[in-house]
C-alpha cells in the first residue's frame, strides 16, 4: 500500500484508516499502466467526498498519487483508492480536516466465470449513491446466500424491486434493448462505461421497475462491477434466466470500445 506521496505505508497512517467506517472508495483495473473509465473514478471520488467531508482533493492531486502507486507496480494490477477523514468518526470536522487519500494495490483480477445463482434479499444500502466502507450487512447477506447454496445475493428495496447485487450492478436483457433496474442503487464506474458506450453503438437501454415476478418474462441477466462488463446469471430466487451469450458479446462490445488512459 502506498502513502499519499508514494511511499511506503506507515503504521501511523494506517492507524485511522483501520479504524474508519466514514470514508470511501473506488476500485479499479490497470491494464498496460492505463485505466478506463478514469474520468468516472475521478467523479466518484470528488462527488463522495463533497457529500461526506465538503471538500474534496484536487483531480490532479488524486492523478499524482496514483501515478506513483502505478510506477512503483507492475503494469497489470487491481487498485483500490480509500479516502478518509484524519478527524475519524462520531466527530463534527471542520475545514481544517482535509481528506486524506491511501492507494492499495493487488494482483490484476477479473472476476468470476458464472453463470450465477443469487439469492433474493431485502436490503437497501445506506447513503446508495457512494461507494463507502462499513458495509458489514453486505458480506454477511453474501455469506448467507453462498450458506443457502447460492454465489451470491441479490437486493430487493421495501417496494420489491430489483436493484443491486453485494458487489455488482444488475443488468437485464430483453432480447434487443438492455435494462438497468429502477431504484436507488450505486452506479457503477463498469456501469457508467456500458452505458454510455451502449449509447454510441446505438444499442436500445431503458431504466425500468424489474420485480422478482418479472424475471421469467426476461431474456436474461448478468451482474458487472470493475472486474468485468459481464458474468452471467442463471437464477435468481427460485427464477430460471436462460444463457445469455449475445447479451454477454454486446457488453463486452462496449467495454472492448472504451478508451484506456493513463493517470
């Protein structure tokens, strides 16, 4: 793990961050030194910031860092970007507690082959839109699930629809146009590539209310998050999707389209 300025890591600095369930995060790919979807990281990580601390670090600054963090690794690699206020939690911060930003990096990953089982919990998320630690209620819902026999969970919000998965984001097939679910969820850096790449090859894609009785009417379902455009689902619930490997080529289309960039 890097510091903010490169570095090596220090217990001190790694002291807060342990102990800190009010910050937030974005995780990302390398591949080659170079990202996709950069402008959409950067956009999570200033707009989270704003809303949880009322400031947040420059672009640039954020950029330097994890060109440092990317020139001290190899050329493929996972990375995850934590940002953190120094005043902890149960605190009232004012200006002078800037946020703080440790880079994290890993083995290049890319996810699960699938198809998926998920099951089907109740669960909406705490403040949906950011991606932020302390999501304690999601790995136990996973660990119940995979307990059940199932990969994973799927949500459901208090008005039975669809929204999110524990580390995905849902999206459904209806044999021409893609569907995203109507709720309030967190949009994806994954996401947000497919879409609006989806947008330029002209591909249909409606936001719409999809409910557990809805699922057997659809042509298929996958789940994607910073790994992968896509892995295919094959239940969720008691409800059957069939295979999906049209759907699948087309989000892998959109992903293949988007530019890689370096930091």
């Amino acid at each position: 793990m890097t510091s903010a300025f490169g570095q090596a890591t220090t217990v001190d600095e790694l002291i807060p961050l342990a102990f800190a369930g009010y910050a937030h995060f974005t995780a990302m790919q390398v591949r080659g030194g170079q990202v996709k979807g950069l402008d959409l990281h950067l956009e999570r990580l200033r707009s989270a910031s704003l809303e949880l601390y009322g400031q947040a670090l420059p672009d640039e600054q954020v950029r330097a860092r994890l060109r440092e963090a990317l020139a001290a690794g190899p050329a493929d690699l996972s990375l995850t970007a934590t940002v953190y206020s120094p005043a902890g939690e149960f605190t009232v911060a004012g200006p002078e507690a800037r946020p703080e930003l440790l880079i994290r990096t890993a083995p290049a990953a890319s996810g699960p082959n699938g198809p998926l089982t998920l099951s089907l919990v109740e669960h909406e998320r705490f403040l949906p839109a950011i991606k932020h630690v302390g999501e304690g209620a999601k790995t136990y819902l996973l660990r119940q699930a995979v307990a059940r026999g199932f990969d994973d969970a799927a949500f459901t919000d208090r008005k039975g629809r669809l929204s999110e998965a524990s580390i995905w984001n849902l999206a459904f097939w209806d044999g021409s146009a893609v569907l995203w679910p109507e709720a309030e969820i967190l949009t994806g850096t994954m996401m947000g590539i497919v879409r609006r790449q989806l947008k330029r090859l002209g591909v249909p894609q409606r936001v719409q209310e999809i409910t557990p009785a809805d699922l057997t009417e659809l042509a298929g379902a996958v789940v994607m998050n910073s790994w992968t455009p896509g892995v295919p689902v094959h239940r969720i619930g008691s409800a059957p999707l069939p295979a999906v490997p049209d759907f699948l080529d087309v989000l892998r289309q959109a992903y293949n389209n988007e530019p890689s960039v370096s930091p």
